[in-house]
C-alpha cells in the first residue's frame, strides 16, 4: 500500500522533448513523505512541464515516475484523487460562481461524494479566505481572488500531497502571508507540498527541501540546510589597515579577496574565521568586527543557474 | 457526471439562446404564413403550403427550414466547444487531474451531444407545433401517400421526424467532437465543423462528384418527410441512419484515439 511511502514524487530519468528541444532532461526527483519541497528555476526552466508530467497530462518521451508510491500513470489516475494541484494558475468557468465552479469540478471525478459537497466546498472557501465572495461570478474575481479559488479547489478533499504551481502569483502580501500560513497548516496535517515558484524568499519561508532546475535539468535538490551549507561562506572583517589585513588574509590561502573602505571580504575556504581573526591579530592587525556570512538561497541560486530571473530560452 | 454535465451545458447562455432561435424559427414561419395566406399550393419549402390548413405541417417546414444551415450550425458550435472549449479556459487541465478520466470525460461530452441533438429536432418541432396550434387548425393530417390519418398518429410521427433529424445530425456531432480535440481554439473547432457541413453540402449539389454522393453526411438529411407515407418508406431513412453511424463510428474512435493520448498543454 502507499501509504506509509518513502517518497510522494520520485522520477528516474524523466524526460519530455518537444520536437529536438529538451523541456525536461532526465530528471530524478525525490520528494520525501511530508516535506514541503521548494521547486525553484527561472521561467522556462521546465518547471511546469515536469509538473504536467507527474500529473499526467503529458507523457513523458523516457523515463519513469511514481506519486505517493504507486508507478504512474495507473489505469484510472485513481492515485490523483489524493493530489490537490495548482497547474499554471486558476482555470475556471466565468460564467459561474466560485462555489458553482467549485461544485463542477467536484462532480466531474469518479468518487461522488455529492452528499458531502457542500460542505466541503464551504469549508474549503472559508480556509482560503473566500466565504464572502462564493457567490459572486468567477469573472468578476480579482487576479487574488482567482488564486485563492485555485487554492480552494487544491484542498477540496483531504489531500496527502499537494503540488503548488506559482501559488502566490497575483497576491498581495497579505495573501501571500495566508498562503504560507496555509501551507504550512496542510504540512502539519501530514500532506507533503510541492511547491513550484521563482520567488526564493518564498521558498527560504516554507520549504523544509529544494531543488533547482534549469534548462531541464535538475542542478541540484537537498534539504534547505544543506543546500546552503553548500556554499562557501565569506567572511567579513572591519579592520584599522584593510590593505594589510587583505595581503594577510590572501597569504592564508582565502580566495576573492575585497577591499571596500576599512572592511575586507574574502571566501572562506578550509579555514575557520577564528582563524583567521587570530593570524590578523597576531600580525598587529586591529579587528573592529567580524562577520561570518552564508550564502543565501538567492546566491546559490545565481552559482548555480548562472543568471538571475532571466528566461532561461 | 452526466447529469452534471448536462445541467452545465444548458445553463450556458448560448445554449438557451440558440434554442430559443430554434424554436422561434417555426414559430415566427407561421406567424409569416397567416400574415401573409402562404405560398401557393406547390411554391415554396415542403410543407408550408400545407400549414394553413393544418398546423402539425409548421413543424415539419420547420424541420426542413433549419435543417440545411441553422440546426447543423448549432451543432456545430456544442460539438466544436466540447473539447476545446475546456483547453481555451484552461479548465481541461483541472478536469483531468480531478480525475474525470479522458475517456471518460470524452464519453460523457459525447453523450451531451447526443442530448443536445435530439432536443434540438425536438424544439424545432415544437415551436412549429405550438405556432401551428394557436394561429391555425389542427386536425387530421393528409399525408404525402393522399390517405389521411388521424391527429394523435400525425403528432406521434412529427415528433419521430424531430428524432430523426436529430440523429441525422450526430454524424456532424462526431466530426465536430474530433476536430475539437485537435485545437485548443474553439471558435477554430466550430468553424471546422461548420466548414465540413457546408463542404459535404456543396459537393452534394455537385452532379460531377455523383459517384460520392451516396456517402456524403448530409445527402439524406431530408429523407424525413418519408415518415409522412402509409405506409412509411423506410429505405432513405434507414440509409441515412446508418450512414450517420458509420461516420459516428470513425470519428468518436478518432476522438478517443486522439483525446485520450493528446499533450494536455493548455
């Protein structure tokens, strides 16, 4: 039974070509049970055709995936009832309400469950934040409200995973704080979230895992700790002679040596900052401050994609 | 699914509308016939001669006025949206991953279809009924064999004549479920269908192409007012039947074929 499974997504070799392009180039996923996992990379990294593979609505050209332990695609997608998806933003119909759009999906799987629609519905519109606008037409929805609704239909059911695609796109902060309250909230409850963003801060926020995607493939994916363990701290010292404290500091073998004013910045490599503030001192060198600084996720990100939010084709 | 999906369809507007313009064709033909006496015996479509003697034969000159563009148009359009409606909005992908199942989905869309087909016959007959009724007499119907049978027999055999029109029209309705599941345009998916009718139409009036003519979707359409004979002749109805089953047949598993391997990228 898959419940109980090691991991909610794992894909081996996954791989989509359109025409002679690559979307996605044999990726290995491995989404832990009950993380809340960060899928980061620029637009047009092959985010969401990932997404669209492991949700089956493109087939893969290689490669194997399996949902919440069960090898996908099984013969009636029976496994996708327990997956709540957010896929490229909200699509509903605008002629409906947002609880009447809600109430056709529902309808539309193979599980019934018409006695306790409503109350689902209801339930769901109250935890995104929708109760008072369930009425009104989905055309008349704000870019948030749009969201929210997505969200809304996301949690319709008790979900044991969760793929979020973009899901504070269009929010104002205040939205976006809901969202992280939500997924946090959903987390607790034992549901792994799959959250897909290019918002870093994000995903430093929330994420318990990352992974980071570019050009279709899959440069890196640990947990967040790790991931920026990764990198190699710099170190930051203010001294009373930054031209000799910089000669000392290169002299000890530190890489990318900077001077700015009276402060020196150098990577850190195999030596501790005690070290080094030691050799300064030792060396007469006065050391007003000093700093040890980790990478932030956004560095790692830039090392890693090699370009910032540029659209990777 | 199918009742839901069925109560979605006509709450859309422009479903209410074309049925409403279904219905106020043969009635608003009657109201033409009594303002203006009607064609003279002979002149004009089939059956409106007749109207102002006995009102059933507003539903069949209404039958066969919106036979040849407005019913297989609106068909066009429930059969063009089916799919690609859903891709345009963005909704197919919601559906899919609810799971509603392809095949599934597809069955259920294509069963709407049937519905909506048939009602749309039926509405036809019914406005030209109802018009027939209030602005002229009703009562036993002269038939095209020149016997005469009775009131309740004539009604029972318009309403088979809305039927068959209706099923005449699902060779379209299959097309028209195909080419939607090729785009992710709508208005793409109903031109298309539109275009085929209009093309099987044309090459239809086309004695060079005679030997095709046989196959062609729309060459026994108007094979209905067969159902006005003692007895009645079944041969071109039944043709025409089974001819819309064979292209029911090549294009649903087209569809099924296409819809349930296709790329879901909209």
């Amino acid at each position: 039974m898959a419940v109980g499974a090691e991991l909610a997504i794992e894909t081996e070799g996954l791989t989509k070509t359109f025409g002679s392009v690559a979307a996605v180039d044999g990726i290995d996923l491995a989404v832990p049970t009950g993380s809340v996992f960060g899928f980061l990379g620029p637009n047009g990294s092959g985010k969401t055709t990932t997404i669209r593979i492991l949700l089956g609505l493109i087939s893969p050209t290689a490669g194997s995936w399996r949902l919440l332990g069960e090898a996908m695609p099984t013969a009636d997608l029976r496994t996708l009832l327990r997956v709540g998806a957010l896929i490229e933003g909200p699509a509903f119909y605008p002629w409906l309400s947002g609880r009447d759009n809600l109430a056709r999906l529902d309808s539309a799987g193979p599980d019934g469950q018409a006695r306790t629609r409503g109350a689902r519905i209801g339930e769901a519109l109250s935890r995104v934040g929708l109760s008072a606008a369930a009425g009104k037409k989905y055309r008349a929805y704000s870019l948030g409200m749009r969201q929210r609704l997505g969200l809304a239909a996301a949690l319709l059911r008790p979900r044991d995973l969760l793929v979020l695609d973009e899901p504070t796109n269009g929010m104002d902060p205040q939205g976006t704080r809901e969202i992280r309250h939500l997924v946090r909230e959903v987390a607790g409850d034992g549901a792994t979230v799959f959250l897909s963003s290019h918002l870093l801060s994000e995903v430093e926020q929330v994420c318990t895992h990352a992974a980071v995607m570019s050009d279709g493939k899959l440069l890196a994916q640990a947990t967040l700790a790790e991931l920026r363990a990764g990198g190699t701290p710099s170190l930051r010292v203010e001294v009373d002679d930054a031209s000799r404290a910089a000669q000392l500091l290169e002299g000890l073998g530190l890489g990318d040596v900077r001077v700015v004013g009276s402060e020196v910045t150098a990577k850190l490599a195999s030596l501790t900052p005690e070290a080094c503030n030691r050799e300064l001192v030792l060396a007469g060198v006065g050391v007003r401050a000093l700093n040890m600084e980790r990478p932030s996720l956004e560095d790692l990100f830039v090392a890693l994609t090699g370009e910032g939010f540029d659209v990777a084709r | 699914m199918l009742l839901a999906e069925l109560h979605f369809l006509f709450r859309r507007i422009r479903i209410r509308v074309m049925l409403a313009v279904l219905f106020l064709i043969p009635f608003l033909l009657t109201v033409a016939v009594r303002l203006s006496g009607g064609p003279a015996s002979g002149n004009g479509p089939t059956f409106l001669d007749r109207v102002s003697h006995n009102g059933v034969f507003a539903a069949l000159a209404g039958l066969t006025v919106t036979l040849p563009f407005f019913l297989p148009l609106t068909v066009s359009v429930v059969a063009g949206d089916t799919v690609a409606g859903e891709a345009s909005l963005g909704t197919l992908r919601y559906l899919l991953t609810r799971p509603a199942g392809r095949l599934r989905l597809l069955s259920v869309k294509a069963v709407t279809l049937l519905v909506y087909s048939v009602l749309a016959g039926v509405v036809v007959a019914a406005g030209g009924l109802i018009g027939g009724a209030i602005f002229f007499p009703l009562g036993r119907v002269v038939t095209l064999s020149g016997t005469t049978i009775s009131l309740g027999d004539g009604i029972w055999r318009t309403f088979l004549a809305a039927v068959i029109v209706g099923a005449s029209l699902l060779g379209l309705a299959a097309i028209g479920l195909f080419v939607s599941t090729l785009t992710d345009v709508p208005v793409g998916a109903m031109a298309g269908t539109v275009g085929i009718a209009v093309l099987s139409a044309v090459l239809d009036a086309v004695p060079e192409v005679g030997a095709i003519h046989p196959w062609l979707l729309t060459h026994d359409w108007q094979s209905f007012p067969d159902l006005l004979r003692v007895p009645i002749v079944w041969t071109a109805i039944d043709k025409d039947l089974l001819l819309q089953l064979g292209y029911v047949a090549v294009f649903a598993t087209a569809a099924w074929a296409r819809f349930t391997t296709k790329d879901v990228l909209a």
